[in-house]
C-alpha cells in the first residue's frame, strides 16, 4: 500500500495518524507540492494529498482513509461502536471542523491576504469553537470517551495549525483542558512517529 502524502499538510497528518494507529503497512510517498509525480496524477487527476493506494482501491479523502484504516484494525474503538450516540456526535463535530473551523484557521493563520478584518478579529471568530472543544473536555482526557476517537485524530492537525498562529497568546488562553488535550496529542508516540522526517 501506497499513502501519498505532505509531512506539514493537516489532511494528510490525520491520515497518517490513522494509518499508524491502525497498524496498516503502508508505504509513505512524500510529495513535493510543486513536483507531483506521475503515479499520484494517475491515481488521482486533481493531485492533493493524502491519496491511498490500498491495492484494491484508491482514496483521496482524509476522512475516508481514516475509516478505511479503523476498518482494518481499531483495537481502542475510535471509531466509539460502543456508544453510538457519541459516534454521530462525533460526526457532526468533525464535519464542522472541516468546513467552518477550517475556513477560520485559513483566515487567522494568512490574515495578511484577507485585510477586510484584523489577525485578533478573525482569532475571536473562532473562539466560539475553541469554547465547545473545552467544554467537551470538562470532564475527560478526550473529546467524546475516555480514550481518543476518531474525532480527536480528525480534529487534532487543524487545531495544532491554529494554536500555531500566535502560540504565545494560545498559551495563555482561557482553555486550559484543550491546550492540555493538544499537548498531550503532540507528545504522543504516535503523533511523534508521524511527523519524523
């Protein structure tokens, strides 16, 4: 198996990690955004990352290359097939951090192109959601169980770009559980063992 993939790309991140956790055997293809190779144009015309190649079928989508991996082998249940009510909120979440939560980090991380509101403007229109996030980790480690879902690998790369913008005001924010949560996703073996070069 073949994952096409961009090391910093929060798409391919969150593939990576679902691949890893799963135990897929997967061949990592690191790809040059300006210098796509002709095997991944093959597999997929439009050329982003990540793109699976299972062998018997190809995946373009983050979100279902995760599945695809939890299907293989989910020895932690991300996928939360014990509570599922918690499995479609779960849903939910992730389909809002991938449309709306992802349309404010690109706003506040490249401010500069969108001069219409400032930097803080654009970080306080994403606060409402930074709110929820900490709010679900009142009272466990992770967002919808005692241990990670499928959710908080889905959530974690977008949120790690986001706390990057102005780390020093992250880091005295009023959120104290989600900035406990992103560290502990950071200086994980897992994470660490997807990110290495």
């Amino acid at each position: 198996m073949i994952l096409y993939s961009f090391r910093r790309c929060p798409w391919a991140m969150r593939a990576r990690l679902a691949l890893r956790y799963a135990g897929c055997e997967v061949q990592v293809v690191e790809v040059k955004m300006k210098e796509k190779p002709a095997e991944l144009l093959a597999l997929s015309p439009k050329g982003t990352v990540p793109v699976l190649d299972s062998g018997d079928r190809v995946l373009e989508e983050s979100l279902d290359i995760m599945r695809w991996a939890l299907d293989q082998h989910d020895p932690d249940d991300w996928r939360l097939l014990a509570s599922p009510v918690a499995a479609r909120q779960a849903d939910a979440l992730i389909a809002r951090n991938d449309s709306t939560f992802k349309a404010q980090v690109n706003l506040y991380k490249y401010a500069e192109r969108y001069p219409e509101y400032s930097r803080s403007d654009y970080r306080q229109q994403a606060q409402a959601w930074l709110a929820e996030l900490e709010s679900l980790l009142t009272d466990r480690a992770f967002l919808f169980a005692d241990h990670p879902s499928l959710a908080d690998a889905a959530v974690l790369p977008l949120m790690r770009q986001f706390a990057g913008v102005e780390p020093e005001w992250f880091a005295e924010a009023a959120y104290p559980r989600l900035r406990s949560w992103l560290q502990g996703w950071l200086d994980s073996a897992l994470f660490k063992s997807v990110m290495a070069k």
